[in-house]
C-alpha cells in the first residue's frame, strides 16, 4: 500500500509579542509600535484614566529591538536591530517593554489549541510550529482554516499558516501572506511559486551565504535551482553545494520531531553601559548572580539538570569569548552553578570592558531519571567568581 504524499504545515504567530501587547493596548492599534524598552518605560495612567505612553525618541542606551508591530516594520524598524538606530527611523514610534511571561502564556495557548486539532507537533520555538497533517482526514483548505480559527478563538490573534509536501517548503509558504496568511503548494508550485523568491527566502541560507550567491550572479531561487553545480561545489564545498541544489528544488526529507531534548539552556544579558570587572564589580556580582538563579529557575521549570556550566562574556569591542567546566554530577541548583561560572569567569582576561554577560548549563539529564532528584535551593549566590 502506497504512501499518503506528505503534509506539513508551518505556523507562524504574525508580530506575536507585538500583537500581544495589542491585546493589553488595544488603543494602539494601527500605530508604529516597538517593543524592547524597559520597565521604565511601561505606560502611566492619566488621571482621566487614559495611558500616558513612552516615545522612542527618548530611550536612550544600547538595547535592542525584541519586535515591531507591522506599521512600525514599515518604517525600517525590525527585531534585533539597535533601539537608537531605530529611533532615528521611527522617533515617534510607542515604546513598550517586553513582558515575556506574557508571551510565554499565549504561547502555551496557542498550541494547545493546535494540539487539539492536529496532535503531530514539533515545537520550534514560542511564536512558530510545525505539524505534520499528513494521516489527518480533513481536506487541506479546510483542515488550515479550522487550525487558524482554533488559535484566534484561544488567543484572539491571527497567525499565517503554510502547507506544502515539507519543511521547508511550508516555512517559506508561512511568510508568503503574511499577516493571516494560508498558503498552500505543490512540489508542481515550486517553479512559479518559489524560484522567483530571493535566496534569502530559503531557511538555512544566512546573511554571508546570501552574500556570496549574490557576488556570483546568483540571486534568487530558480537562479540557484539552474545554477552550475561545479560553481556552487567551488564555492562552497561539496556537502553544502548539494544541499543548495536541493533546497532550491524544493527537496527536504526532514520529518516533524514531535520530541527532543534541549543541548543546553542559557541566561544572558546585555547592559546599558559597558561595565568594568574591577570598577563596576559589585554591579557585575550582582548581575552574574541573578543570571545564576534565574537560569536555576529554568532548569527547574523544564525538569532538567546539567553537567556542563559555561560562560559567555562580549567585550566593548564586540570579541566574544566562551569558557565551561564539566561538574561530576549534573546540578540544577543556583548556587553550584554560581560557582561554576564563578570558576569559568577566573579563566577569562578582564581588562577590557563587558558589554555582555551570560551564562549557559549544557549536557542535561531530565530531573525525572536521575537517581536522587534532591537539589538544594540555597547556598552562598553572593560569593564573588
């Protein structure tokens, strides 16, 4: 008996922490609005029970874009990119901080609902999906539209779904309509539908990679599905070079892992000002500890421990450097991993000043299969690494 031909969807929450603050400020609606300032900058209640709400004219500091709403992406101001960079695009902007236990709660929402419909998930982060709808009964156009409805009905926010034969067809598909999107193709599509896209489009295929296609002619995906494979192989070695011919023709034989295990989970944090290991030591100390407790915090949320702790610091010059220490038994408690890190922070040269701090727990073991699953809670946070 022949094989079902495959469905996968990706779904893809549109301007998710954006739209979820629009919820909670319905008021801007249709306005530019960033979100990633800080806690000062939360809206104030008027005495006429109006909010008062912050510009991003006035932050100042060396934050970062967490998202935008789509009036303000049209404006130039997209995720990850500097807030006084963009507050030069977009002065009048509102100004938002970020509230992710709030987007960790819709998050939850919204797949529970899809779970509801379509239980084949694969969780790739906390606004996007994919689902595999390949033994599912209902006809596509149908079965997408009732998915769609399910994460309105439970968040109140729209999402942009694409269904095709996989991966990473149905993740471009996913962006192609956005916001509130259905896209939905055939390998038969991929000619008309897919070649005329820029390279970027293609998942996996990053901002060097786009470069370099782009130096040599190679612009958007039917250019690459015709391109020489003796040049792409040239480029960029044999393995790649077969997976850019590829993708490029819709080829993706990824199943949807309904499962895995996380490698590691990390806290980091990027200051206001860079920060100095001698000068600015007790406001390192205390920053360093918090990491520590609160990424104690996620371990124990999610049910894990670790044997591996490591560090990460970025210098004012933007050098990255890394440093871990392998512990006998795996921890998940604040304290071990303070002292961990502490003797990973001893490792690295301090001299310059820090414009970034973070630190990670790596070769985990769920809390559930250890023998003994007794993890203390307190111990000395505040001694000094």
């Amino acid at each position: 008996m022949s094989q079902p031909p495959r469905r996968i969807a990706h779904l893809d929450m549109d301007a998710f922490y954006a739209s979820v603050e629009l919820l909670r400020y319905p008021e801007l609606r249709g306005q530019a609005v960033v979100i990633g300032g800080r806690s000062a900058n939360a809206p104030t209640l008027r005495a006429d029970g109006t909010r008062d709400y912050a510009r991003l004219r006035d932050y100042a500091g060396r934050g970062v874009v967490t998202t935008s709403t789509y009036e303000a992406r049209a404006l130039g101001v997209f995720s990850a990119m500097g807030m006084m960079k963009a507050a030069a695009l977009a002065p009048d902007a509102i100004l938002l901080p970020a509230d992710f236990d709030s987007y960790r709660h819709y998050s939850r929402l919204f797949k529970t609902a899809v779970a509801g419909i379509a239980p084949h998930i694969e969780d790739r982060g906390i606004d996007e999906i994919y689902i595999d709808l390949t033994d599912h009964p209902d006809e596509t156009p149908a079965l997408a539209q009732r998915i769609k409805d399910a994460v309105r009905a439970a968040t109140g926010l729209s999402c942009s779904i694409g269904i095709a034969p996989n991966k990473l067809l149905a993740k471009i598909c996913s962006d192609l309509e956005k916001p509130n999107g259905m896209t939905l193709i055939s390998h038969d599509d991929v000619p008309t539908r897919i070649w005329p896209l820029p390279v970027r489009k293609i998942n996996g295929i990053g901002p060097k990679a786009n470069t370099k296609l782009i130096a040599l002619g190679i612009e958007t995906v039917g250019q690459l599905a015709h391109a020489d494979p003796k040049l792409l192989q040239e480029h960029f070695g044999l393995n790649t070079a077969q997976w850019l011919r590829d993708v490029a023709h819709g080829v993706d034989t990824r199943a949807v892992v309904t499962s895995s295990e996380p490698k590691g989970i990390s806290r980091e944090t990027t200051f206001e000002r860079d920060l100095h290991a001698k000068h600015d030591r007790a406001a390192l100390s205390d920053i360093f500890t918090r990491l520590c407790v609160r990424l104690s915090e996620d371990l124990h949320r999610k049910r894990y421990a670790g044997r591996t702790v490591g560090i990460k610091l970025r210098y004012a010059d933007f050098h990255t450097v890394t440093r871990d220490v392998t512990l006998p038994q795996p921890t998940a408690d604040a304290a071990t991993i303070r002292r961990a890190a502490g003797e990973c922070l001893r490792r690295v040269p301090l001299e310059q000043r820090i414009r970034l701090l973070g630190v990670r727990v790596s070769a985990l073991t769920p809390i559930d299969e250890l023998a003994q699953a007794r993890f203390p809670v307190q111990g000395d946070l505040f001694e000094q690494g």
